[in-house]
C-alpha cells in the first residue's frame, strides 16, 4: 500500500528502530512507547486489521512474537508484558495495518492504565452468544 506508514517503515523509506525481522514479519520501536521496551510486531503482508489477515499471516506473526516478547523479558527483566491490538477505528486503531503492541510492564504504576467495566450474563445468555459466535465459524 502506497500510503500505509508501516509499509514504508518495511520497505524502508520512512526509517524505525528494527528489532527483529524475518521472512514475514518486522518489529520495531514504538516511537510513542507507553513503556521502556514498548514494541511494534507487523506483518510484512499488508492487511488492514485482524478481520482481513489470514490465517497464514497470523500464523507467522503470532510465531514470531514468542521471540521479540523474550527478547524484551531478556534485555529489561519487565514482570509482565502485555500484548495489545486495537482493532478497527472504534477499537482506537489509527494506523491501518495490523500491529500487535509488545509492552513490557514493571509494575501497576507504569503508565499503562488498563481496566474496563464487566457484565454478569446468565449462563443461558453466554450459552445462545457462544452458539452465535460458534455457527459462524
């Protein structure tokens, strides 16, 4: 995609701070970073979100992250690491290429503020949801 940012950060005309490459994937710095070690994992394959990515492109992304999420655990010991992708505008995404934030957590003071608000179906309601959701697959 002419256009997309993340395809030029691969093809290397808008610079970044690489981490990790392969065949199918790039990681790099978020310039941006929430936490010390924030990074980015794209695939090479230009897909929008997660709704147009196929299963072979998720398959080698979600390969790759076990090694640039331990390389982050080696280089700054984090306690934690959250793996984070806002999918679609009303998700908050505001780059459209897929990407999975790798963000180290050292403790609750961070910078990373998490938390949302529940529900409490019954177990009748989860049931006919998880039916919905099992139909369409």
């Amino acid at each position: 995609m002419n256009d997309c940012l993340f395809c030029k950060i691969i093809d290397g005309s808008v610079p970044s701070t690489k981490v990790y490459e392969d065949e199918h994937t790039y990681a790099f710095m978020n310039i941006m970073p929430v936490t010390k070690g924030h990074t980015l994992l794209i695939p090479k394959t230009h897909c929008k979100d997660l709704f147009e990515m196929s299963e072979d492109v998720a398959k080698n992304l979600y390969a790759a992250a076990p090694k640039v999420a331990n390389a982050i655990k080696a280089a700054f010991n984090p306690v934690g690491l959250n793996t984070l992708n806002n999918n679609g505008e009303a998700a908050g995404q505001t780059i459209f290429h897929y990407h999975l934030h790798l963000i180290p957590r050292y403790d609750e003071t961070d910078g990373l503020k998490l938390g949302w608000e529940t529900t409490t179906p019954t177990l009748e309601e989860l049931t006919h949801i998880g039916e919905s959701i099992k139909n369409n697959i």
